[in-house]
C-alpha cells in the first residue's frame, strides 16, 4: 500500500468533528489542571500508534480521547495525575485512566510500549483540538496581541505540522528554538543519554513537511490553507463554540482580569515601597507572587508589557501608574 492510500486510511477515523466532540465530552475534567522529535515522520508513528492500540483493545474514543489530552500536556503522568483529581470516576472515566496507563513516555524507554511523547506529533489536527481546549482562558489576551505572538495554543511543538504560511511557520519556528534552548533545560528521562539538548533543525523540517489540514467543523466555511495566526484563531474560537465552552470563557475573562489587577497593584506596591530592592529580590518576590519561577528577564518584559497595555486601555489600571 503506498503513503497516500495508507494515510488517508489512517487519518480518516478522526476527521468528523461531531464523532470527536461525542468522545470527549463525556471526559469531565477541570482543563485548566492541565496547563520528540524523532527522525521517522508522522505517518510511521501514527501507524505504529494504531496498532498499539488494536494490540492492546484501546476503543476509537478512548484513542480521541488520548489524542486530545497529549495536545494539552505533553507527559503520561502529569495527564493521569490531572485525571485523578477530577470529581468523576465512572467507569469511563477510569477505563480512559487504565488505558494510558499502557503508554510510556519517552522513544527511548517505550520499548514494549507506545512513547506518549509522540502522540500529538503523530495526529497534529486532533491534538490541536485538545491545545484550544487547554487554552480557552486565553483567548481575549491571545486576539489581543495575534499579531505579535503566537496564540497559547500555538506554543505546542505539533503546531509546527499544519499547513502554515512562511510567516506563521516562521513565527513557531522562532518560538520553538527558544523553547528548546532557553526552556528546556534537562529531561525526566531516566535513559539520560537519549536526551539531545537544544533544538534542532532537521527534526523541525521533517515535521514543517506534513502540511497538515484543520479537521472540519459542520456548517462552517473552513479557512483554505496554508493558514495564517487570523485563520486558525477564527478556526480555534469556532471550536470552542462547537464544543459549548463560550459561556465558560466569559466566566474566565472575569478572573483573569481580577487576576491582572491584582498583579498591578502588586508591581506598584513593590516599587513605591522597595525603591532601594535588588533587581534579584524583586523579582524573587514577583516570581512567588506570581507562584512559578520566572527569570528576571521574562518578568520585565511582563511589567513592560503591562504597562503598554494600561496605556492603550486594553487594561484599566486599577490604582497608581506603572
């Protein structure tokens, strides 16, 4: 059988839209819990991904179910863990469980297994599905800058496998190298000598070759690829819609920018009162403030970019200046 045939034979099972919503809409989970690169491309993994779960009796909806959850988070524990303290444990729910369970992590140590690392780079439609799900809480802060970063959904190295413009492409491109060399620093992995720090660009070019398509949702006009960040953004807030999460997006607009104003008036706060702090100290505390580490650098840059923002009145300042 050649490539075309065999790919059209394996994407197939997961381009209706309906079917996919229907399998993971029954999957209750608080998304926002859930905040590679091998040389053999997509369709050899996606092939060996099918039957792993044929081997092992994973069900069509269990497999969309997985697919979409790899889009989110990138690691087989940390989506177990984030299943675990969901409020529902039916029977679906723990078979979904059990059923990643099957999985390994990494290329490396999955020798009877599937690597759960590959999942979102062998099905980057599907995947994507489960990045505008995890990302939802974003989307007002992404429409505001979709012409100068990529969107959170985007930041996902499978993004890198639809059929994108030159500057799209190139836009990931830049937000891939800096996360393989600024970001990620060491690997989990306990075959430590399989991890190859950096990014690497043959890797990136073997997926920028699959040209991947959005999987279509009913009764609306698709964007005709190669899509820009204003065509996918439309794409992604249509399927936030399909699958009914709009209401809970206003819902999250509200918290974020009660989140936003608290954060103003504490960068006001350390600097009326600290004129004399350390950079280090400051943003030691902003970092804590803030509950995840962050360089100096980044958190600059944030109280830059905040302070733009309350001086185009996308945020209304809630006390003093910046």
């Amino acid at each position: 059988m050649d490539e075309s045939k065999k790919s059209i034979q394996i994407y197939e099972e997961f381009m209706n839209m309906s079917e996919i919503k229907n399998s993971f809409e029954d999957l209750r989970l608080e998304i926002s819990e859930l905040k590679d690169l091998g040389i053999m491309n997509s369709l050899i993994y996606a092939e060996k991904f099918m039957n792993f779960c044929s081997n092992n009796l994973i069900s069509k909806e269990n497999k969309i179910r997985i697919i979409m959850l790899s889009g989110m988070v990138n690691n087989r524990d940390r989506v177990i863990q984030a299943l675990m303290r969901g409020k529902n444990k039916n029977e679906m729910f723990m078979k979904l469980i059990n059923d990643i369970q099957k999985f390994g992590q990494y290329v490396s140590t999955s020798f009877n297994t599937y690597p759960f690392v590959k999942i979102n780079t062998s099905f980057p439609s599907l995947a994507l599905l489960g990045s505008i799900l995890q990302s939802f809480s974003f989307m007002k802060e992404d429409e505001t800058n979709i012409m100068i970063s990529l969107p959170h959904f985007a930041r996902k190295t499978h993004f890198a496998q639809l059929d994108l413009d030159t500057i799209t492409q190139e836009m990931h491109k830049k937000w891939e190298r800096d996360f393989w060399d600024s970001q990620v620093k060491k690997t989990r992995n306990t075959n430590i000598s399989s991890f190859e720090p950096g990014f690497h660009m043959e890797y990136y070019l073997k997926k920028e070759e699959d040209k991947f398509k959005l999987i279509e949702i009913p009764k609306i006009r698709m964007p005709i690829s190669p899509y820009n960040l204003k065509d996918i953004f439309i794409y992604a807030k249509e399927v936030l819609t399909f699958f009914g999460v709009t209401e809970e997006i206003k819902i999250v607009e509200a918290e974020h920018k009660e989140a936003l104003e608290k954060e103003i008036l504490f960068i006001n706060k350390m600097l009326m009162d600290s004129e004399n702090l350390k950079i280090e100290d400051f943003t030691n505390l902003y970092s804590k403030f803030l509950k995840k580490k962050e360089n100096p650098k980044s958190l600059l840059n944030r109280m830059q970019e905040l302070k733009q923002r309350i001086e185009k009145g996308e945020i209304v300042k809630p006390s003093l200046l910046l």
